[in-house]
C-alpha cells in the first residue's frame, strides 16, 4: 500500500481566490457607502413626510429636508433635487438620483436610487 499524500491548494488557486475575494471587496467597499447613503435619505423623506405637513409650505418642507441631510452628512446629494409636489390629497416628496462610480480604469458602475413617499397612500 501506499501512503496517500495530503495536497493543498496550487498556486494558482491561491492567486485566483485572492483575485475574487479583492473583487468582492473592492465592491463592497466602492459600492456601500452609497447604498447606506441612500438608506439615511429613504428614512429622512419618510420622516419628514410623516410629519404633519398640512400646514408647511414646499420652501418649509426643503428645508426640513436640508436639514436632515445636513445632520446626517449627507453630501452627495443636493436637498434642492428633492421634488416636493401639493394636491388636494396630500403631498408627495420624491428622490430620484443617478450615482457613478468608477471602479477600475475605465470600467464604471451606476447606481440608480428611487425614494419616494406620498402622505395619500397608507403606510405601516
């Protein structure tokens, strides 16, 4: 009989889980920033849409916005690309927003955000 022999990983393997795993990171690291930004800006459009906004005028209303980003650092995007809109069932308070990164070289990603909150739905 012959003794088996333990085989570990080659080098190439190595070299190529390394890669992956740095892909993955660089991914992580490039691209969360941007989605935990774009969480603070759905919870700040929530919260000021469900505050009582009968009485506030749009002005008020990009303010507390502002406000809001500014607390919370948020830099990448401006509180005057907020669109506030008024009718007779309430008031709708929208984001849309594009973000690019660039990854490597010449290879970029973007990120598209939709945040919206309108005081006429019914929400949880």
């Amino acid at each position: 009989m012959r003794a088996n022999k333990q085989r570990g990983a080659t080098l190439t393997s190595t070299i190529i889980t390394v890669f992956i795993a740095g892909f993955f990171l660089t991914l992580v690291f490039k691209l969360g920033p941007h989605y935990l930004d774009n969480r603070i800006i759905a919870g700040a459009i929530q919260q000021v849409g469900q505050s009582d906004l009968d009485d506030e005028t749009i002005p008020d209303i990009r303010r507390k916005v502002s406000d809001f980003f500014t607390i919370n650092n948020i830099r990448d995007v401006p509180a005057n690309q907020v669109v506030i809109t008024r009718d007779r069932d309430g008031v709708r308070i929208s984001l849309d927003y594009e973000k690019r990164i660039e990854m490597f070289s010449n290879v970029d990603v973007v990120l598209k955000f939709n945040n919206h909150y309108d005081t006429a739905e019914p929400h949880d």
